[in-house]
C-alpha cells in the first residue's frame, strides 16, 4: 500500500511515518516510479509504534523493541534480549511512577474541588 493509505488506515501523519522509515521503526518497498510499497502488516506495526511512544519510550528503545513484540498469533517472540528485558522493566517502573504521580495531582484536584464547591454554595 502507498504511504497515503497507510496514513489514513493509522491515523499517522506521512511525515511521522517517513520519520519511522528514516529512525529503521518501519520498511517500506519502492515501486519502479519510486513510490514507498508498504505491506499490509505495516498498519499493526505503525499501531505498535504509536502505543510505545505514547507510553514515553523513544524511538531507540523502539526499534530494540520491535522485533521482540508478539506475533500475530499471539505467540511470544524468542528475540528478546537480557539488556532488553531490563530497559523495558526500568520503562515500566518509569511508567509506574507516572501514574502514581497522576493519581496524586487527581486527589489533591478532587480536594480543592470540594473546597471550592463548599464555598460557593
């Protein structure tokens, strides 16, 4: 598929995929007319990316990553190295402690909330 179809199945902008291509995320053919060939499983491969950027990895780690993602039938990827393992263990408490954080900020928006709702009435 063109990198416009591509974009529109993914809801991803063709310079953030071209920016994937150029980062070794995402590979894509050339036709003869030098137009980028994208297969059909680059969609769940952009809607990988897309997931482990918004989960705050950048696009290094990302493409360490990659290849050591399940396969479509579920079944887990053998590729995954110790290094790996770790970086992603480290991202998960980094993520962890974003969401406890967030968590916090709510509480104390929920207290002053309440303060403030008290005080009006």
């Amino acid at each position: 598929m063109r990198i416009g179809e591509l974009a529109r199945r993914t809801a991803v902008s063709e310079r953030s995929l071209r920016y994937y291509e150029k980062q070794g995320l995402l590979y894509a053919d050339r036709t003869s007319g030098g137009h980028r060939d994208y297969p059909e499983s680059a969609v769940d491969r952009v809607v990988h990316i897309q997931e482990l950027f918004a989960a705050g990895l950048c696009s290094a780690t990302i493409v360490d990553l990659l290849p050591c993602m399940r396969d479509k039938d579920g079944g887990p990827s053998d590729r995954a190295t110790p290094w790996l393992v770790d970086e992603l263990t480290q991202q998960r408490a980094r993520i962890d402690r974003q969401v406890e954080d967030l968590l916090r900020a709510r509480e104390v928006l929920d207290e002053v909330i309440t303060a403030a709702s008290g005080a009006t009435r």
